[in-house]
C-alpha cells in the first residue's frame, strides 16, 4: 500500500513541476497564434521577422513581408512570438 501512495506522490511532483507549466505555456503559445491580426510584427520558429500582410484562415496561413515589397508565405503553427516578447 505504501508503495501505491508512494508511486502517486511521484506522478503528482512530477505532474505539478514539469506537465503543467509546459501545458500552461502551450496554452499561451496557441492563444497568441490565433490573435495574431494584420499589421503585427511576428517571430516565426526559423527566427525570420516580419509583418502580417495578410491572413488565410482557410489554410490557416499568413502572409508575412520580411522587407519591403518581398513576402513570404507561412503557416500560422510555425509563428513564435511577437518581437516584444522575445526582447
């Protein structure tokens, strides 16, 4: 029995210190990816800069120019963060 508690001791450290904060940040992440609107400097995952042009919630897509007059097309899953948050 005391090996049973024990065993639901460790799950529910493990659960509070490591799974949570990580599902928390998720969380987060998700949030901030499905408010993104146009006119937002963004951070993709590969580190490129750039401002939403455009938004293709069909494919679920954006239009991102890293310079002026060149976009790229990106998929929303792969924006990070926003640069005030990475500062």
């Amino acid at each position: 029995m005391s090996f049973l508690l024990m065993m639901v001791i460790i799950f529910a450290i493990m659960w509070f210190f490591m799974i949570r904060p990580q599902q928390k940040k998720q969380k987060e992440i998700q949030n901030f990816r499905n408010s993104i609107t146009r006119g937002q400097q963004i951070v993709t995952a590969g580190g490129i800069y750039g401002v939403v042009k455009d938004i293709d919630e069909a494919n679920n897509t954006l239009k991102v120019e890293i310079a002026n007059g060149i976009c790229i097309k990106v998929d929303r899953g792969s924006v990070f963060a926003s640069p005030q948050v990475v500062q």
